[in-house]
C-alpha cells in the first residue's frame, strides 16, 4: 500500500493522539536501542526509536494498538496501512 511520507507522518500523529487519550506516554527516542521499540505496560510507556522508518513506527503503534485490544479504535486506513508494511 502506497501511502506519501507526509500522510505517514500524519497516521503516526494521529496514533500518538490515540495512545496519550488512552493514558499513555509516547515516546519518540533517538538513543541506544537494542529493537526499534518497546512498550512497558506497567508504566503505560511506549518508546519509539526515532532512527526507524517513520511506516515501521506506525506499523509497530497498530500492532500495539492490536496488542492492547484497542484496534476498533483506531480508523481502518491506518490499520491497513500499518498491517501492509513489511
């Protein structure tokens, strides 16, 4: 699925949105990461490392979002969107 970097840009927005209406605090790092991303539960954190492709941060907020059980929340474009990125 094709989509522009500024549309990509605007999805990963709208699900940093998403999470903080959920309670939690979004992170975009740029440091030392082992992965691309992590999520602790506890702490309702995510963390994101800046240095990913921004279709890989989306990709990795819709799996969270399916993770959490939160997908019916968030709108099918980006679901789509996300589940195409390899």
């Amino acid at each position: 699925m094709k989509v522009s970097l500024k549309k990509q840009k605007e999805y990963r927005q709208r699900l940093v949105a998403f999470f903080k209406e959920q309670g939690f605090t979004v992170v975009l790092g740029k440091g030392s990461f082992h992965q691309g991303t992590c999520l602790v539960q506890q702490d309702k954190k995510i963390v994101i490392n800046g240095f990913l492709p921004v279709d890989m941060q989306v990709k990795f907020l819709v799996e969270t979002a399916e993770a959490q059980h939160q997908s019916d929340k968030v709108p099918d474009e980006i679901i789509k969107f996300g589940k195409s990125v390899g």
